[in-house]
C-alpha cells in the first residue's frame, strides 16, 4: 500500500484542481496544474513500482475523459460559463433577422426614387420608407427613378428605370435644410477647399 499513498494523493489533488476548473476563472492554469498533478501521479508511481505507476495510468486514463464529458455538459449552465458564452434567446434573434430581411426580399421589383446621390451606395424611399441600397454600378442622381433587382447582405440593389411612370415629386426647398441646398447658392464651387 506504500507504494500506492503518493500516486493517490496527486491524482486526488488533480480530481479538486480540475472541479475548481469548472467554478473559477483561472484561464486554464487550474487545468495545467492538474495535468501536473496526474503527471506527477504516474512518475511518482512508476518509481514506487510498476504495478503503482501502471495502475495510475489506467485510474487517470478512465477520470480525464469522465470529466471531460461531465465539463462539457455543466460548463455551459455555471454562472462563469454563462458570463462567457453569453447565452441569449437564439430564437429570438433568429426571428428578428427573418423577418428583416424577409420584408427587403417583399421589395424586389418595387420602384421607388433615389433619396441620395448614389455612388453606387445611397438611400432610395419606397413606398415613404427610406432603405440603404446599392446602385448597379452607376452613379445615380437623388430623384432618379429606380427599381429593386435584387437583396445582398440587407441592402437593396437598384438600377434605374428609363421609362418612369411614376410622377415625380416636387423636390423639398427647405431653407432650413442646408444639406439640400446648392454649393453654388453659399458662394462655394465645387471643387473649391473651403477650408482654404
């Protein structure tokens, strides 16, 4: 039984340090220091005897992977793997992405008009409702009639419609609005730094 005492003990130090695995955040020293512990268990034990060392490399081949399998399966539900893995109702986030981008498919082959200049990307208003889009690699001017091809990554793909049977809308003169307004109407040319 002598030759049994130490192997025993280091694999009874490598059983706590591996369940305080589960409970404490150690960054996984806890675990090495386990695997220390087993090691230790086996040397020390093939220096006692053989029967020792082989018997402690038969104990920690059957403990490792029940542990591994009982980690596995509680890790998730302790308040530390909580915190990591951020568990939220899948569900919930599932159905809030279907549903996005479930109505941006509805829209395909809908007209609307350009909101912004389009270079390609841009807003165009459907139906009083502005959507980021894309325009098929043309530049489009705001008011340009446009009608949805297509739905990528959440955003519209638009080109625009020659014969536009759609009657245009009066362009807002806010002059409030300075965005809306003309460079030239500030004194400003285009291509002038105003900063200069």
């Amino acid at each position: 039984m002598d030759g049994f005492f130490w192997p025993v003990i280091l694999i009874l130090i490598g059983v706590v340090l591996l369940g305080l695995e589960l409970f404490v955040p150690s960054g996984g020293a806890l675990g090495v220091f386990a695997g220390i512990a087993f090691l230790a268990a086996v040397v020390v034990g093939f220096y006692q005897n053989t029967y020792a060392g082989a018997s402690s490399i038969v104990v920690i081949s059957i403990i490792v992977p029940v542990f591994l399998a009982i980690f596995v399966h509680l890790w998730p539900h302790t308040p530390i793997g909580k915190q990591m893995l951020l568990q939220r109702d899948a569900d919930e986030a599932v159905v809030g992405i279907d549903e996005e981008e479930e109505h941006l498919r509805t829209l395909i082959g809908k007209r609307g008009r350009a909101k912004t200049k389009m270079l390609p990307s841009g807003a165009v208003q459907i139906d009083g409702q502005i959507y980021d889009a894309d325009a098929q690699g043309l530049a489009l001017e705001p008011g340009q009639p446009v009608e949805v091809i297509a739905m990528r990554f959440k955003r519209l793909v638009v080109r625009p419609v020659e014969n536009d049977a759609m009657p245009t809308p009066a362009v807002p003169t806010d002059p409030e609005d300075v965005l809306a307004q003309p460079a030239d109407r500030f004194g400003i040319s285009p291509f002038e730094d105003p900063l200069l």
